[in-house]
C-alpha cells in the first residue's frame, strides 16, 4: 500500500495516492496478528511441539490476556472505543483486544525468562537474579529477541492508547 502510488505513477503515468482511513482499516487486523505472533512464537518448540506442551505453554499468557481484558472492561465503560475494520460497517474493540494481546505477550515472554531462569538456577546452583543474568548473557540471541518482542508489545500498548486520546477545544473568555 505504502509503494501503490510509485507503482501506479509507473504503469501509467498518474498517481494515485492511498489516505489514512485505507491504512487504519486494513492495517489493524494485520497489527493484531502480529502481536499474537510475538507472544506465540516462543512458545511454539522448533519441531516437537505437542497438544501438552502446546496446552501448558499457551496457559498462563492466555490467563493473563483475559484478567487484562476483564480489567479494562471492569474498570473503565468506555472503554470499549469501536474502530471499524476492512469498512465502517465492521466495528470492534480493537484497543481492548490490542491490550489483552499485549499482555499475552508479555506474559508468553515473562514465562520463559522465568523457566529459563528456574533450570539455570537447578544447573548452576545460583540465586534467582545471577541465574536470569548468566541466562541472557549466555543465550544473547535468543533471549535478546525476546527483549525485542517486548519492545514490539510496548509499542502497540502506546497504538492502542492513542485510541482513548480526546482532544477538546477551549474559549477561555477573560483572563
């Protein structure tokens, strides 16, 4: 979509250019699934993932995206701030749904820090902070990808925050 007006400027001379209510609509769903995919993807066992292991990994992050969602419904009415998808006739609460994936993200990631941390503690023999330290510094790429998925869940938790700004203009009459 970003390339669409270079791309049609080339094939036949005009261009056409894509506005903010086409990214806002189409942009969303793909947002969604690429948070879940952070949260998810280091659950999942290169090649030896079972309907346990699945079951087990899946537990506690999904636990904590719902008790998220609960929260914020709970909490605050409006909360559930309807922004249309694919057209305006398709609304859902996609700053509440964005916020529950962010914390199974968070969740999905805090798990396997803390199970790493849990079998370096039994290998080594260590306290639980020497433990999670010696843990990162000896399995940089995995656990520093971890780290930028957290970074990734940071970022749609200000997205999804941009949703319940209000702006509202004042006339102050006299000082």
């Amino acid at each position: 979509a970003t390339m669409f007006p270079t791309i049609s400027e080339a094939l036949d001379g005009s261009r056409v250019s894509v506005g903010i209510p086409f990214f806002n609509k189409w942009m969303t769903p793909f947002g969604l699934i690429l948070i879940f995919l952070a949260g998810a993807a280091p659950l999942l066992a290169w090649r030896k993932t079972t309907r346990e292991r699945l079951w087990q990994q899946f537990l506690f992050p999904t636990l904590l995206a719902a008790v998220v969602v609960v929260a914020i419904v709970s909490l605050d009415r409006d909360a559930a701030t309807m922004t249309s998808i694919f057209s305006d006739d398709i609304k859902l609460p996609v700053s509440i749904i964005n916020f529950g994936l962010c914390a199974f993200c968070f969740g999905s990631i805090a798990q396997e820090f803390v199970r790493g941390a849990m079998v370096r503690r039994r290998q080594t023999g260590s306290d639980p902070i020497t433990s999670m330290i010696g843990l990162v510094l000896s399995k940089r790429r995995k656990y520093g990808g971890y780290i930028v998925h957290l970074g990734v869940a940071v970022m749609f938790i200000g997205f999804a925050g941009k949703a319940y700004d209000r702006m509202v203009d004042r006339t102050i009459e006299a000082p």
